[in-house]
C-alpha cells in the first residue's frame, strides 16, 4: 500500500485504540488516531482519509452518525464500524447505509485486513458472515 493511504481510527477507548492503530500500521498502512468523532471531523487529515474505522458507541456522535455526518458532508469515506455490543438490526441498517463492515471486538486481525482491502479496492468481495 501507498504512504499515502491515509487510515483514521475514532475510538474513545485509549488503549483499544491505540491497539487498532499498530495493528493496522503493522498492514503496511498509514494510520491516524482519535479519541472523538469531533476530533476528526477537525483534523487536517480529514480530505486525506481514505477508509475510517470507527467504534460504534461512543459519547457525542457515535460511528454511526459519525458515518451519516460524513455522507451528507460529501466526504465519500469507505468506513469500517467496530463494536462490543453487536446488534443485528445495527447491523444491516449500517450495511444498508454504505458502511463497508461492522465488526465485533475482539476484531479478528484478517477479518480487519479483508475489509481495508475491501474499502479501498471496491468490489473485493468480502465473506458475508462478518
């Protein structure tokens, strides 16, 4: 993968988050963290992102609306939920509103790799049971 290819993590939690960052660093990507959905949305890396992965439940704005906020914005993010609470209902409704994954932690590490390849080559197929 190019350095330029720009990898945002928002999670509230410091040290999943943190964990997510050197594990996606270790898949050859360039990553920058967040503990707030506000804290991207103004950062300078933003027009930079080119796949968001982000937690579900978080105080503020969750992923989910982190996801919404950014569609309406125009900001065409392929973005990857995580969460500790899956929800089947969630689920598909993110499914259906364009999130490339919603995955459950632990995240299994190539489930993870499968979805990045997914976001940033569209039309990777990606197995349905995740």
């Amino acid at each position: 993968m190019s350095n330029h290819t720009l990898i945002a993590i928002v999670d509230d939690d410091q040290p999943y988050r943190e964990s997510m960052r050197k594990l996606i660093m270790l898949l050859g990507y360039t990553v920058e963290a967040f503990p707030s959905a506000a804290d991207f949305l103004a950062s300078r890396g933003l027009p930079e992102t080119v796949c968001l992965v982000t937690d579900v439940n978080m105080p503020g704005m969750t992923g989910v609306e982190l996801h919404r906020h950014l569609v309406d914005a125009g900001y065409a993010i392929p973005t990857i939920l995580i969460t500790a609470y899956p929800d089947k209902v969630a689920r598909d409704q993110a499914l259906k509103d364009g999130v490339v994954c919603y995955l459950s932690k632990p995240v299994d590490d190539d489930c993870l790799a499968r979805c990045l390849r997914s976001a940033l080559q569209p039309g990777t197929p990606i197995d349905d049971s995740l």
